[in-house]
C-alpha cells in the first residue's frame, strides 16, 4: 500500500490537518503583539483593512479577534467608537491563567503564600548575586526604602513604599522568568481576599507605627546584606521578613481556595510593576 496524499484522503480527514483560517489570522497578529510591532494601546486596523489584508471572509476575521480576546490581548469596543485595543501581555494575565489553574484545582490560598514565602527570598539572594548590585539593583531597593520611611506616619503611603519595595526585589533579581513568575503569584496572592489588597482597601487594616517601624529595620537589613553580596544572609532575612504574619496572613487564610475571579476586581490595588 502506497503512502497517502492530499487527493486520496476524505475532505473532512483533510480539513482536519490544516489550521481554521480564524486560527491562522489569530496567530499572525499575536505575533504582531507580542513582538512589539503593535504597542499597547494602539488599536487594530479596521476589519474591511483586515479582511482584504489576510484574505478571509469578515466571520473567519471576527472569529480571529474572539481568540485574542479570550486571550486577553485585545479588548474589542463597539458602536461609533469601535475598535479593537491590543493589550501586551502582563503578569497579572498570566496571574489569571495560573488562578483559573489553581481554583479548579482547589488549590487553598495557604499553598500559594507558601509558594511565595520561599520566591521571594530567593530573589533576594538573586539580588545579593548580581555582580552589577550596587549599580542595578542597590540605588532601586535604597530609593524604595527612603520612600517608605519617607511615608512612616501616612499608613496607606507606607503599605504602598512597603509593596514597592517588595516588587523591587523581584524585579532586580536578574532574571526575567523569575521576575514574570513570581510577579503573577503576587498579583494572584494581592487579589485574595485575605491578602493585602484586601485588608488595606476594603478592611482598612494598617500596621500600628511600631510594626511599621519593624518592618522599616527588616527592609534596611535585607538591603544591607544585598549590598554585601551575602546571598544566604539576605535570604534568611527576606525569609523571615515574609514568615510575619503581618506581611502574608497564613493564618487568616484558612481553607479557603483560590480564586481567580477576584483578580481584575482588586488589580487597581497590587503593586506597580514599573
């Protein structure tokens, strides 16, 4: 028996092996995404450019957009000012994708403070690493810490300066897939309702001035030990930094699961990733 072709498989058997055209217009313009060709902000071309551009028919294009959408890389808005906004992907996306991940499982919010009480040291003695730390990575950490005692006596100024100066040791870790994993862990964890987020926004729990100022002191050690390039020393410190129950909650946490539906609800109060 001969091998097989094109001409002697069923039409469906053949349909099978080629990719929806909707797919492949999909797939085009998320590269265009992704790879910066079209920056955040910018809206798509029109769907008459669009159409004559791929070749398909305006449902095949319609149903293209749908996929980015679902994706979370473009927002399509109707009526008179309709368009289509691209989006470039963000850790707090991925913090989505992973949530919806960890609530089917029902996955309890305690594993993933646990998860992030042993990231984030890490990326403290990633920091302490880095031959470049004190041009990269110190100057960033000490402005974070000034701003934080800066902000000592307006309590939700400090919870603010606390939290950049915690994504601060993330971003300076040096290396980027780090830097983007644990970023979306924390979105994910400042989306709970036991997390931070939460307890600032919505309980509006603040440090007394003497917890403030304990975490003042724990900041300016875990940043002295960078500076000094002592990896485990700074990891010890970032470790029981987070092990407060002030800073995570465990305790507070329960049983409850993971939910990843809250995240969009309480972006506008995680962290800034600048």
């Amino acid at each position: 028996m001969g091998p097989l072709n094109g001409a002697s498989l069923g039409p469906a058997i053949r349909q099978m092996r080629q990719p929806r055209l909707a797919e492949m217009v999909a797939s085009a313009l998320r590269e265009r995404i992704v790879n910066g060709d079209l920056a955040d902000g910018d809206l798509l071309p029109g769907l008459d450019h669009l159409v004559k551009e791929f070749g398909v028919s305006p449902p095949s294009l319609r149903e293209a957009l749908r996929i980015l959408e679902n994706e979370g890389l473009i927002t399509v808005r109707r009526g008179n000012v309709g368009g289509a906004v691209v989006h470039r992907p963000k850790p707090e996306s991925a913090a989505y994708m992973l949530g919806l991940v960890l609530q089917a499982e029902q996955v309890p919010v305690v594993d993933l403070v646990q998860a992030l009480t042993y990231l984030e040291p890490m990326c403290a003695r990633l920091c302490a690493a880095r031959s470049d730390r004190k041009r990269k990575v110190v100057p960033r950490l000490r402005q974070a810490h000034r701003d934080t005692e800066a902000a000592l006596h307006e309590a939700v100024a400090f919870e603010e300066a606390c939290q950049q100066f915690h994504r601060r040791l993330v971003q300076e870790c040096g290396n980027k897939t780090v830097d983007l994993t644990v970023s979306a862990f924390e979105w994910l964890w400042y989306s709970q309702q036991v997390g931070w987020a939460h307890r600032v926004a919505v309980l509006h729990e603040y440090p007394e001035l003497e917890l403030r100022k304990e975490g003042i002191n724990a900041h300016a050690e875990i940043l002295g030990a960078i500076e000094d390039g002592d990896e485990q020393l700074a990891e010890r410190l970032a470790a029981e930094h987070l092990r407060h129950p002030r800073i995570r909650a465990m305790g507070e946490a329960g049983n409850t699961t993971v939910k990843a539906s809250t995240l969009w609800a309480g972006r506008s109060n995680a962290p800034s990733s600048d």
